[in-house]
C-alpha cells in the first residue's frame, strides 16, 4: 500500500495491510458439504480421516469449521486428523 498499489485477498485474508476488496468462498458451507458427501457415499457414523489444509490458514480453519459440523450431524468417528499442506505425498 506505500506503492498506492490497490489490494485484492482471495479465499484468504491479509492481516496487514489494507485490502481494498475481498473474493472468498463460503469455506464453512464448503467443509459441511464435503461432510454430507461423506455421510451420502459411507453411511451414517463412518470412520474418516481428516486431511486439511494448511493448518493455521483462514480457510483450513473454516473449512474444518463445516467439517466438524457435518461430523456431529453424522455422527461420523474421525481416527485422525492432520494438515496435509495441500501436498498428495503427505495426504
């Protein structure tokens, strides 16, 4: 910004700086959805694993927020969850 450079954020937000204009997903909806998926294809109390994200980041946090709330309605019994980073060899 002490370039006069506008700021645009997407899918995560800046915490310095000031953002001119912010482009997200609804994470939160996105991680219940993936949830209720989930249930559809493995059932009611499925055991699952949870890979996130980049642990820390806005998204991983909400996405894990829906997550989680698909895991009580479903009732589902997570073994393990872990960041993943994004990255097939660690997930």
């Amino acid at each position: 910004n002490q370039a006069n450079i506008p700021v645009i954020t997407l899918d995560r937000q800046a915490t310095k700086g000031e953002v001119v204009s912010h482009i997200a997903s609804d994470n939160v909806l996105g991680g219940k959805i993936a949830g209720d998926y989930i249930a559809k294809k493995a059932g009611e109390g499925a055991k699952v694993i949870e890979l996130q994200g980049i642990a820390g980041t806005s998204a991983a946090r909400e996405r894990g927020e829906g997550f989680q709330q698909a895991v009580a309605a479903h009732k589902f019994n997570v073994l393990a969850s872990q960041p993943a980073d994004f990255d097939r060899i660690k997930g």
